[in-house]
C-alpha cells in the first residue's frame, strides 16, 4: 500500500491563507434580537378636557359620573357623553367641549392653536399634566360652573410606547421623536414627545391644525423614527 506523499510547509500556509480569505470574504448574517412593534397609530386629538370628580359634580350635579360614549384606543380611556361650554377672555365661548375619561387628579383643557386665537387666549405647547402658569378659563355646565385658575394649553405633540416599543425605538420617556407623514402634503414633525408606560398601545398624538396642515387620512403613510 503506498502511503500519501506529506504536505510540505509552503501548502499548509498556503491553504491556510486561502481559508482566512475566504472567511473574510463571507457575507455576516446579524439576526435581529427585536420584532417590529406593532402597526403604527397616528390619531388627531380633537379639543377637549380632563376634569376630576369634584369639577365633574360641580358642573354636573352631585354623584355624577362620567359617561362612557366611545372607547378610545388607548385601554380605558373614553369619550364622554357629557360635554361643557368653555367661557374664556372677553366672554368668548366655545360650546360642546367634551370631556375625557376616566377622570383625573388636575384640570386640564386641550385646545389648538386656532382654537386659542378664537378665544383671545395665549396658550403655551405643554406636555400633558404640565400646567402650571398657564392660564385659566372658566367651565359652565348643566348644573354650575367651575372655574380653572390654570390648565387651558396646547398638548406637545406625542407617543404613546410601551416599554417594548421605547426599547425598539431605542428611546426612553422624555425623549424626542420624528414623525414622517408622506402623502401630498408630506412632512416631517421633528419634536414628538415620547410618553412611555406599560399599559401604553404604540399611538401618536396630534392636534386638528396639525393634522389638517399635513392632510392625515386613514391611508396616509407614517412612519414613527427616533432623533
């Protein structure tokens, strides 16, 4: 039987040179570790107020509570059947403010910018919740009014995420997004505030002047991208 000849040196560093440039030249294959959150909802938020139980009662009787007329996307939240008439500077009013529940621990009405200019007031872009120094109003309902020494302000523009899309996204609460909108009217808002809780559906917030300024339509492309 005869033996194989042995490999000299010269071809063992030979194939070894010919396997390291083939492992180079490899194309890497990098698995995401994160599926895509789920479809994006991007909703045009309509004026309206928050109010808690002690303004609910006063504007609409002692033991009222709020009542549920559509269920909104966020879970539990809902527009209410009940609805105020907002009296702002110089007796401007606007009628049929309707009013988010549950209710909540502050006062708080969202107006947009053509809203405030009807109503003679100066109303500063806030985050929700945050609202003080703002200015104030004055609430009538069917069964009294109910006067706000602060809280009438324009919503920052907003997402809703929970901690698995934030982590996605690569953001936190606090943060600032970019919401593209395509369309023909296409563009690009560049400060969408990042609102992050656990029980939190992927959904972006604007207001009516926004979304009528960009056409948002039900089959208007979005896309949600961070800073």
């Amino acid at each position: 039987m005869q033996l194989p000849s042995p490999i000299d040196r010269s071809q063992v560093e030979r194939l070894v040179r010919e396997a390291l440039r083939a492992q180079r030249s490899a194309p890497v294959v990098v698995e995401r570790s994160r599926s895509a959150p789920p479809p994006l909802v991007v909703n045009i938020s309509a004026r309206h107020c928050h109010l808690t139980q002690e303004a609910v009662e006063q504007l609409f009787g002692p033991g009222h509570r709020l009542t549920p007329m559509k269920w909104l996307y966020q879970e539990g939240q809902f527009a209410a059947k009940e609805m105020v008439t907002l009296v702002g500077p110089r007796s401007r009013v606007i009628s049929n403010l309707r009013i988010l529940g549950p209710c909540r621990t502050l006062n708080q009405v969202e107006l947009a910018f053509t809203d405030a200019i009807a109503l003679g007031f100066q109303i500063p872009v806030r985050p929700s919740g945050s609202i003080e120094g703002t200015p104030g109003c004055m609430l009538m309902g069917p069964a009294g009014f109910f006067e706000l020494p602060e809280g009438v302000i324009r919503a920052a523009p907003h997402a809703h995420l929970s901690p698995a899309d934030a982590e996605f996204y690569g953001v936190k609460a606090g943060d600032m997004m970019k919401l593209r909108i395509g369309g023909d009217l296409g563009v690009t808002f560049d400060r969408i505030l990042a609102r992050v809780d656990p029980s939190f559906k992927l959904e972006v917030h604007i207001d009516t002047d926004e979304g009528n300024a960009c056409g948002l339509g039900p089959d208007t492309p979005v896309e949600l991208l961070p800073s």
